[in-house]
C-alpha cells in the first residue's frame, strides 16, 4: 500500500453528485487512481458504476464535485475533449459501430490521434488480439460476443490512454471467455497500463484488481486493498455469493 | 421515342430529387431529426443564384458557388440557432419547430423578393444539347449537366464518408452518438458539417430545377422538397444510395405517369407507390433494419 501511494496520482474524483433530472443516482462519490494501479468499482447493478465511469469521462456533469485528472479540473470538460488528454472508456455493452469493419473500428478509436500513429498502435492491438487481425475486413456486428468486448476494448487501447476504464468488459460473456478477458486486463497491467475497472463479477475484478472500492446506491461504502476486500466477510456475504 | 424521352425527363427530374433527397437523408442519419426547412433552402439558394445572373452581373459558375455559399451559411446558421437548442427535446418538438423554420423561410422571401415569380434565367447552365436516333429524341443541356451532377455528388459523397477522417466520424455519429464522443469527435461540429453539406447541395438542386422549370417564387421549394422527402423515404430514409435510387424512381414514376396516365394523377400515383413500397418494406429499399440495443 505504501509503495502504491507514491505513484503520482492520476484521477481524483471529489465528492460528486450525479443527477438523471430528479433521480440523484451519484450522492457524493470521491476515489482515486494512481498511475499502473487496477482499481475496481465494484457493486449491485443500479448501484451507479456506469454513471460514475460516464461521469469521469464527460458523458455526464456532475452537479456538484470536482474530478482531476493528471493535476487538472477536468470536471467540465466534454468526453470529445478528455480523449485527447489520455483518458479512454470502453463503455458497458460495448458499443462498437456495428456497421463499420473491425479495422474502422479501431481507426475510429485513434480519433484523437495523429495519423501518423494509427498503423502503429494497429499492429499493437493486433497483437494482443490476433483474431481481431483475422476479421479485419468484417463487419463488427457480425461478430462473436467475445470478439466484440475484444473489438470494444482495442478500440479503447488506439487511444494510447494513459487511464483505461473498462465498464463491465465481462458482462454476457461464456466463462472461457471472461477468463480471457481478465488475462488480457492483468496482461495490461504488467505492460504499465492504469485501469480503471467496473464489474459485477467482483470474484474476478477483485482478483486482478490493487484497490477496490464497493459501490452502494451511489456512494461509497467499503474500499481498500483488493485481497483485503475479497477475504472480507461482508464483502464476501454481499457480492461474491458465499 | 416518346417513350425514351419521357424517361430522360424522369431520368433529369429524378436526379434532381435524389440530390434534394441527399440533404434529408444525410441529416436524418445523422442529426436523427427532420428537417422540413430544407426545401425552402433550396428555393433561398435558386434566388441568389437567380440574383446574381441577374442584378450582380456574375459569371453562371459564381452564381452557383455564391449560392451554395450563402445556403451553406443558411443551414448551418438555422441548425445552431434553432435545432441546437432543442437537441435533448422531442422529435415532435424539433418537427414544429422545422414547419416553422420552413414557413420563415418563404414568408422572408416573400418579403425580399416579392410574390411575383421570377423568371429563372435559362441559360445560367449553358451546355450545348444534342440529339440522338437522327434528332428523335433531344437531350438539354439542363438534362445533360443534372445527370452527371447526380452521379459526381454520389460518387463524392460515397468517396467522402467511406473514406475520409471525418466522412467516418460522420458515419460514428449517425450510428451511436455517446460512442462517436468516446472516440473524440465533436457530436455538434459533425452536425453542422452536415447541414453544410446538405444545404450546399440545396443550392445546387435550386439552380439545376429553376433551370429545367424556370419560375421561381417563394413557394418553389416546397413541392420538390415533399417530393425529395419522399424519394428519401422511398429509398430507405438515412442511406444515401437509398436517396439516389429512391429520387430516379420516383422521378421516373411521376414523369411516366403524367406522359401515360394521368398529369392530375401523377402525383397521387407517386405517393400511391411510396405507400406500397413501405407496406411491404418498412425501411424503405435500402433501408437498414434497426437493430434493437440489447
Ligand atoms: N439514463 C438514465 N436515466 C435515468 N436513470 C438512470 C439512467 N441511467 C441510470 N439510471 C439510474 O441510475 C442508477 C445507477 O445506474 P448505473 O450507473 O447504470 O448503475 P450500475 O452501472 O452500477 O448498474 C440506477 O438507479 C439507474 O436506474
Ligand atoms: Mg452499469
């Protein structure tokens, strides 16, 4: 922990309320990322990780808080505007262009980044996932469950972002699958990547996560070290199930 | 051969429709909204251009970039102030507020230009016909350059948005909006572009349809602009091959049917057929199915 907290920090998010017109989803949320850190967000769906991540990328405004990221308030600035600053969302249910090919896809996801990079971080992403090389040239929707959360976080990583966060990247996914998944996000790690990481499957987000924080009805309730978390009877009893 | 002549007559008008249809497609695709005004913007840029031949004394090729100019300047100016607003606001909402932008638009010109129809100036596309079969079936010049215009603004726009930064960009944001903002590109500067270039083909259309039916007056937007929205319909509202192939045929079925059946008709015919079309196919010929967001 201590060795952590000498990590510059990254992303601070101070004590923001979220508003959907009069349903308060977000009541004062505050965590932080330090720099190569995995924390996890995790918590009951409708507990308000997705607006969260939304928020922190732009999506959303807060109605009151502060979010800073690497030392700046960001926490007006429109999500076309914090790509360009390194901060990427691979958002719930993926949301790739289905109509687009798999190589547009992940062009698109370089938007924010000169041309001159794109064939670059392609070969990257083609590296880490080399079936997205073979369906180069096909249509994203007609691809598999699977190699569209592979498509979805890809198109995250052309962004070169110095914060990934991944909301739910398991989320409908067959257990083989999610396995792979969780490999590829511990894999990113040990390259130096900082995620950011939101799941429902807090066995698994715990397990690969440094930090986690557990999200209830839109605040925080308990957070700390991820093995910590995981060997905690509460935590235990309320999201993994035994 | 009388035959042959009315379908390049249907083959003309109907290119003048796809290229109207162009403007109602490319903003349904991509700002989700109908906007009813852009016919009346077809007229705006007829007059400019007919100003210019007329009062300015400008060569015919400024004419027409003075029109797209100022239409452009119209549709972008019209998106901000009016339809901007109303982003988050109902379709029904930014529907009457485009009825109302349309009838603006005449009753400006009403005021500008007066109620008298003008007389388009003929000769502002001033290519040389010909004739073909030993002078049986006579081909304009108006025919000649609305025909290839069609086909070089399809093969442009095709070329544009499979090909370029921002053509994609477009394209991103006609399929997910929140996603496209991920990506880092600019939801309203996308919008805008849009209208820019729908309206500068406005312009185009303006001339190419004053020059084949040569009154204008404030109201000459509105028909053609039905009838556009119509072919766009028609085609599969939100694709752009679908404008092309939904504005030649139903330029070829209004002009058929007012030669063969009927001229009270051919419009009810036109719209008969739309109705038809959709019974059977609901998104139109090259309409996509939506997919449901699971
Ligand atoms: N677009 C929306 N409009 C209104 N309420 C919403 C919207 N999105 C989410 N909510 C509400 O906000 C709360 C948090 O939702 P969400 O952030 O999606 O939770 P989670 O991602 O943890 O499942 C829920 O009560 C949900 O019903
Ligand atoms: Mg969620």
């Amino acid at each position: 922990m201590s060795e952590m907290n000498q990590q510059e920090l990254l992303l601070k998010v101070n004590d923001i309320h979220v508003y959907y017109g009069a349903i308060h989803a977000i009541k004062g949320v505050s965590f932080e990322v330090r720099k190569n850190e995995i924390v996890a967000l995790i918590g009951a769906n409708g507990a308000g990780k997705s607006t969260t991540l939304n928020t922190v990328a732009g999506l959303l405004k807060p109605r009151s808080g502060t979010i800073t990221f690497k030392g700046e308030n960001v926490t007006a600035v429109p999500a076309s505007k914090m790509v360009f600053r390194g901060l990427a969302l691979c958002p719930e249910g993926r949301r790739i262009f289905q109509q687009m090919t798999v190589r547009e896809n992940l062009e698109m996801g370089a938007y924010s980044r000169p041309n001159a990079e794109i064939e670059q971080a392609m070969e990257n992403v083609f590296g880490r996932f080399p079936r997205l090389k073979e369906r180069e040239k096909q249509v994203a929707g007609t691809l598999s469950g699977g190699e569209q959360q592979m498509l979805a976080m890809g198109r995250a990583l052309m962004a070169r972002p110095e914060l990934l966060m991944l909301d739910e990247p398991s989320m409908g996914l067959a257990p083989i699958l999610v396995e792979q998944i969780f490999d590829i996000i511990r894999e990113l790690h040990e390259s130096g990547a900082t995620i950011l990481l939101v799941e429902q499957n807090a066995q698994m987000a715990l397990s690969v996560a440094d930090r986690a924080y557990v999200l209830e009805t839109g605040s925080i309730g308990m957070s700390g070290p991820a093995k910590q978390l995981l060997n905690d009877d509460a935590v235990r009893r309320a999201y993994l199930g035994h | 051969m009388a035959f042959l002549s009315s379908l390049v007559n249907g083959l003309s008008l109907g290119s003048i429709y796809a290229i109207i249809a162009l403007g109602y497609t490319m903003v349904y695709g991509i700002a989700k909204m109908l906007n009813f005004a852009h016919g009346d913007v077809i007229m705006v840029g007829a007059y400019i251009a007919f100003c210019g031949a007329q009062y300015w004394g400008l060569p015919p090729v400024m004419c027409v970039l003075t029109a797209m100019l100022v239409c452009t300047v119209l549709g972008v100016t019209i998106e901000r102030l009016a339809y901007r607003p109303l982003r988050q606001a109902t379709s029904l909402a930014v529907l009457i507020t485009a009825i109302g932008m349309s009838y603006l638009l005449q009753n400006l010109a009403l005021q500008i230009w007066g109620a008298n129809p003008k007389s388009f100036p003929v000769d502002l596309v001033a290519l040389p016909g010909f004739t073909l079969f030993g002078g049986q079936l006579r081909i304009s010049g108006v025919t000649l350059v609305t025909v290839l215009a069609n086909i070089v603004i399809m093969a442009a726009l095709t070329f544009f948005t499979s090909r370029t930064k921002l053509g994609k960009a477009m394209r991103c944001v006609s399929e997910d909006r929140g996603a496209a903002e991920l990506m880092g590109i600019s939801v309203n500067r996308t919008i805008s572009l849009t209208f820019a270039i729908g309206s500068a083909l406005a312009a185009i259309a303006g001339v190419l349809l004053c020059s084949a039916y040569p009154t204008l007056q404030p109201t000459t937007g509105s028909m053609p602009g039905i009838k556009a929205f119509t072919a766009a319909v028609f085609g599969g509202i939100g694709s752009i091959p679908g404008a092309m192939v939904g504005g030649l045929l139903l330029g070829i079925i209004e002009i058929l049917s007012r030669a063969y059946i009927s001229t009270e008709l051919a419009d009810a015919i036109v719209f008969a057929v739309l109705i038809v079309v959709l019974l059977v196919k609901p998104t139109g010929l090259l309409g996509k199915q939506v997919r449901e967001k699971v």
